[in-house]
C-alpha cells in the first residue's frame, strides 16, 4: 500500500506530495500530522532551502480534507463530538497557520482542484502557482459547514461581494479570476509544471525573490474565457455586499430574470440556513481580524458545527448517500435567530485553539 503523503527530499528542496488520487488527495488526520511533522523538521534543517507541495495525479491537488472518513469513525467513536474530531481540525489549523509562517519559501503547485482542506494546505504559502486545470470552491456550506482553514480570513480580505459570493455559494473559479483576486501569486501553464518544479529543485532557491526569479521564467498570462468575473463582478458585489442573508435572498430573487443571478439563488437555497448566516458572520469578521485570530474563530465555529451543527448531515447527504436531501435543522432562514448564530462564535476557554509563531 502506497502511502498517502510523500515525503523527499532533493538538492535542498523539501517535496511534499498528496498522494490519493483515486480521492482527488483528499486530507485525512494522518496526513496532516505526517505534514506537519515534517515541516517542523525541515524548517530547522539548514540542508532544506525550500519546500514543494503538491498533488498526486493530473486531476486535483486537494479536493478538501477527507470528511467521511472523519465522519465514520466518529460515529464509530460514539461521537460526535470525540477527541479525534477535535483534534484534527485542531491539528489541521495549526498546520495552515504554520504554512502562513513559514520561515522558508514554500511553493505550492496547485495544478487541478483545489478546495476546502486543500486550500489550507497551499493558499497560505509564499508561493501560490495555478495552472488552467486549477479549480478553486470553498464548497462548505454545502456540507453544514463554513469556509474554514484560513479560508475564511483568505475570503475576508476581498471585496465583501466577492467573498461573501465565494463563501456563501461556494462558487467555483478557475486562473484568471483567481490571479486578479490575488488568491494566487502565478500562473504557469500545465504542461510547463513539472519544468519549473525541476527548476526548482536544480536551482535550490533559498530566498522568495529567488523563487520569484525561477517562476518568472515559466509564468504567463491565464485565458479570460473561464472567467466568471468578467461578466458577473459586478452584479456579485450588488447582490452579495449586504450584511444579513435575508437581504442577499431578497436582492437575488429582485433580479431573478437575470440568469446568472437565477442560478446564484438556486445555490443558496440548497444550502444549509445556519452555515449560511455563520459564514456570513465570519467572513465580515475576518475582514478586520488577523489570519491568527481568524483561525481561533473558526476553531470555535467548527466546534459548534460538530456538536450542534449540520455538518454530519450535510455530509452524508451530499456525500455518502448522495440523496442530495439533508435535513437542515432549521431549514429556513427566516428561523435560524440571531442567539443560535452567536452559539457558534462563543469562546471554547482552555479548549481553544492555542497558536504560537
């Protein structure tokens, strides 16, 4: 049996590689010890000059961290919530808070999906490269859950419209619209990946400027023709810029012979209520807070999820059973009150995630 991360090291350079393809490199809690294990080494060892992290396949670098698993053994456990369910969102935010930290460069080569638990794992780096197979969706809400792993506080810093769009419909955007959101720092066309990560390796770059140089040589312009943005931005950011839910409905289903909007609505009414209005809550905190602060928050928030939450729901429905018929508890908007919203935010005292530098 292939292990499900690999690690090598090569000239200098640290190569992480997610290595599920058949799970589009979905994360699970021993991947993410494993990760965080090695970055803890490889940060003090002065043979290491740079790290690589990417994904196995020509598919996705991570579709997101691997759910139902997490959900059958803690179910398995008598949870939830159990130790494992709190220890791996605990474990996995240490890990992206540490890769926002990093004191060496760190390349993430994001060639394929990349959502949810991938994101953490990639978008908080030095170095963020796409290709035009890259596919970026922070899908939670469809799952009871909310943009976590940094994402959150990645969303909050954009214009309010495009992140709440984002976070709220979990949409999906590819190159050109993530490079002028700056989500991604390069662009380099799939077929030159795997040159600029030999590059790299043979060139053992020891400082982000250096890395920069060696990108440089590969990166180009993305093709505008996958882009959402160009069309849409600014109808998002009129229907998406409100601070409560009610009134994203309401602006979307005024202008519901726009088509593009039509289907935004459509989205939004499948997702669960209270991911909805905690994910709106958080976004528009993140926009003032620090990623540090941000991901403490959202410590809190999955917590809560798990305990009181939709999110073991959602995630059988969407992705177990796949009858794509959760039973959101409330199921309405209108019902999920402004005290059930603040349970999600409520400090955990000394069980709250602790971040040092």
């Amino acid at each position: 049996m292939e292990d499900e991360v690999i690690f090598t090291e090569d000239n200098g350079v640290g190569v992480i590689t997610l290595n599920r393809p058949d799970r589009l490199n979905a994360l699970t809690y021993s991947m993410v010890q494993k990760i965080n294990k090695n970055l803890n080494s490889w940060e003090i060892n002065d043979n290491i000059n740079s790290i690589i992290i990417e994904g196995a396949g020509d598919r996705s670098f991570c579709a997101g961290g691997d759910v139902v698993m997490l959900r059958k053994e803690v179910l398995a456990d008598g949870g939830p919530p159990t130790n494992l369910s709190k220890q791996f969102f605990y474990d996995e935010y240490t890990l992206n808070y540490k890769i926002s930290n990093y004191k060496k460069p760190f390349i993430s080569l994001i060639n394929g999906f990349t959502m949810g638990g991938g994101v953490g794992v990639s978008m908080h780096g030095s170095h963020v490269v796409a290709s035009e197979k890259t596919m970026f969706a922070m899908p939670e809400t469809a799952i009871g859950l909310f943009p976590d792993v940094g994402g959150g506080w990645l969303l909050g810093q954009l214009d309010k419209g495009i992140g709440a769009w984002l976070s709220l419909v979990g949409a999906r955007i590819k190159a050109y619209d993530l490079l002028k959101l700056k989500l991604i720092t390069h662009y380099v066309s799939s077929d030159k990946v795997m040159d600029l990560k030999n590059l790299i390796i043979s060139s053992s770059p020891n400082s982000n400027q250096k890395v920069n140089n060696i990108i440089d040589q590969f990166s180009s312009k993305p093709q505008t023709e996958d882009s959402v943005l160009i069309d849409n931005e600014e109808l998002i950011k009129k229907a998406f810029s409100y601070d409560t839910i009610e009134k994203i409905f309401d602006e979307c289903e005024k202008c519901i012979e726009n088509e593009f909007l039509k289907i935004q609505y459509k989205e939004l009414k499948q997702k669960s209520p209270t991911s909805l209005k905690i994910s709106l809550k958080q976004i528009r905190n993140a926009s003032y807070m620090s990623l540090k602060d941000e991901l403490i928050m959202e410590y809190r928030m999955v917590q809560r999820c798990v305990e009181i939450g939709d999110f073991f729901e959602g995630v059988r429905a969407m992705l177990i059973d796949k009858d794509r018929k959760p039973n959101w508890k409330p199921n309405n908007i209108r019902d999920v009150d402004e005290t059930r919203v603040n349970l999600f935010f409520e400090d955990l005292g000394d069980l709250d995630l602790i971040l040092t530098n």
